[in-house]
C-alpha cells in the first residue's frame, strides 16, 4: 500500500473515530439528561438568593452537562417571571458546570501517565478560568448589579428577528446515531435511572475505544502534519485561536463539544496549553449564542428574557478582560491546570475526587446550607 492510501485511510479513520467520540459525548448528555434534566428544572425554585443560584447553577449544568441547556432553560425560567437577578447567578454557576463533561474525557487517557497529564490540563484551564471568573465578578453582581444593568442596556438595541432560530449541523449529524444507541439501550430496561446509567456506560466505552485509538492514530500516523496544520492555521495565534473558538462553539451551540474535541489533541501533544486557552475563551464567548437565540423567540416578557441572556454573554467577556489585564493573573488558570494535572497523573484518585467534589458534593451541600 502506498504512502498516500496509508495516509487517506489514517485520516479516514480519525474521522470516524472522531465521529464516534462525538457519538459517545452526546450519549453522556443524553444519559443525563432523561435523568436530571427534570430534576434540573426544579431545583432551579431552590434559587431563593444570589449564592444559591451561582450552586444551582453549577449543579443543574453537571447534571445536564450544558450550559446552553442551562441558560436556555433560565431564559425560559425568566420569560415565566423569575427576576434577573436571581437568573445572573444561576447563569455565572452553568459557566462552571458546562467544564465538567471535557474533564470527564480527560479520563479517557488517565492509563497513560504523560498523555493524561496533558489531557487533564487542558481540561482543567477551562475549569479554572470559569472559577476565577466568577471569585472575580460575582461580588461585583452582588453588590452592583452591574451585569443587569449592562445587559438591560444591550437587550435595549435589540429589535425585531423574534423568529430566528439555528440549528447545529454536528448536531444534526450526530443526533441520530445517539437516539439509536439510546433508545436500543432503553428496549433493555423500563427503570429511567438504570436506563440512564447503562447509557452511560455504553458511551464510556465507546469514549476510550475512540480517544484510545484516535490519539494512537493521530500520533504515529499523521502528528507531524497535524503539528503544522494546527500551527499554522487554527492556533497560530492567540486571536486566530480565540475567534476559532468562537466561531466552532456558535457552529456545533455547545462548549462542552469545542473544548472536548481538543483534549485528545492536547493528549498526543498536538497542542500546547498555552495554545489552548485562547480557544477555550472563546469557546466560553460562542457558547452564548445558543440562549440570545431562545431569547428572540420569547414572546412573554421579551426584555426580561433578551437580558437574562445577554448577562451571559457579558459576563464571559467581563471575565476574560478580568482575569487577562495582568500578566501574573492571566497565566493563574495555567499554572493551576499544570499543577492540579501533575498531582493527578501520580495519583489517579485525585481527578475523580476533584469532578465528585468540585462538580456535584460542594454545590450540592451548598445549595441546601444557603437556601
């Protein structure tokens, strides 16, 4: 066989295999969806003050692992008469939830120590960036309200298009082989939590079959290629990879696709962290298209609902001018992942610990100490 057929055959097959990884991510989603997206739904009545929607934020997400889902719904929420200020906190905890499902992925590779390691971090940048975010602007919101007001503002421009809707051609791609996978998984049980947890074991597996050999492929067949491709074109620069994210997140309406898709990546050292982060901030800023889309097609209270979404997408850009002003700032979500990720390539507790922990045990047990 010619070098040239070997090559067409190898990306051939990282295409499929990437095909099924978005396969495996959207069973994930499914999964806990049919069990917590009505659970979801009414934790959000919980949201009695500001700290109690900044939990209920991040645990609602973590459980339907979309932050689109998240704000949308809150868009919805608001629309039927939940006040703005109550909705800016849930909205800022979903922009922590959503990172939860590329930490998950990360675990894909946590048999190989270095590959982990690199994967682990660039899944754990997004985590801290949303953190600190957040440690930043919340007492601002707290105390000001500035975000509200902001965003009162923004949604004041705004007239007409209250039709317009997207709809994700991944998803669309993707979509039917996920109902099938599910729905034969659902022909074996009538039980909607085992159903589920079945779910979600068929999509781990079909998770580390596809990043064991896509990464395999990626790195033996086609790295020095990719290397370059990738350098030259999507991460060449810290804006080229911003506007990348931006625009791949509003394309696919998910940040937790965008920033999953480059883990594998990050594990068979295609990408650096450093070329990452970018990509995953505008991942954030792309990520808010979904809910000022749901927004527009709001007719109830349509000012409500075009503010509580533009919050969102203020409160990403807010964050990324907060925490990237200074230099020594801007790298803390860097140093963190790197440190944070060494810790769990020696001990592989610490990652699971850290996404029971951080995701589901601390808002939990902090939405009930704060209602």
């Amino acid at each position: 066989m010619s070098e040239r057929a070997k090559r067409l055959l190898g990306i051939l097959a990282v295409l499929g295999l990437l095909y099924l990884f978005l396969v495996s991510i959207g069973m994930v989603g499914a999964a806990f969806k049919l069990a917590g997206k009505g659970l979801a739904k009414e934790i959000f009545g919980f949201a009695s003050n500001p700290l109690t929607g900044l939990f209920i934020g991040i645990f609602a997400t973590s459980l339907v692992q979309s932050s689109s889902t998240t704000t949308s719904i809150v868009v919805g929420l608001v629309a039927g008469g939940m006040p703005v200020n109550t909705a800016i906190p849930i909205i800022m905890g979903a922009n922590i939830g959503t990172s939860v499902t590329n930490t998950l992925v990360s675990l894909g590779h946590i048999s190989r120590t270095n590959e982990f390691e690199r994967a682990f971090a660039a899944s754990t940048v997004h985590d801290f960036f949303n953190l600190l975010s957040v440690i930043v602007l919340f007492p601002l919101q707290y105390f000001t309200g500035f975000l509200g007001h902001l965003a009162h503002g923004l949604a004041g421009v705004v007239t007409g298009g209250s039709d317009l809707q997207f709809h994700s051609p991944l998803k669309a791609v993707v979509k039917p082989a996920v109902h099938l996978l599910v729905n034969l998984v659902g022909g074996l049980t009538g039980v909607k939590l085992l159903h589920a947890g079945l779910v979600v074991l068929l999509a781990g597996i079909l998770l580390f079959i596809s990043l064991k050999y896509m990464t395999a492929i990626l790195r033996g067949l086609v790295m020095e290629r990719a290397s370059g491709f990738f350098e030259r074109t999507i991460f060449r620069n810290t804006l080229t990879a911003f506007v990348v994210g931006i625009l791949l997140t509003i394309g696919v309406q998910s940040s937790s696709i965008t920033t999953s898709v480059i883990v594998p990546l990050a594990g068979a050292g295609l990408l650096t962290l450093e070329q990452i982060y970018p990509y995953t901030l505008g991942a954030n800023v792309g990520t808010t298209v979904t809910a000022i889309l749901a927004s527009l097609a709001v007719p109830e209270h349509f000012t409500a609902a075009v503010t509580t979404a533009f919050s969102h997408l203020l409160f990403n850009v807010c964050g990324i001018i907060a925490i990237n002003i200074l230099p020594p700032v801007r790298r803390l979500p860097l140093r963190l992942a790197r440190t944070l990720a060494g810790q769990a390539a020696q001990r592989k507790w610490v990652p699971v610990l850290y996404i029971l922990v951080v995701f589901f045990l601390i808002p939990l047990s902090l939405i009930f100490a704060t209602r």
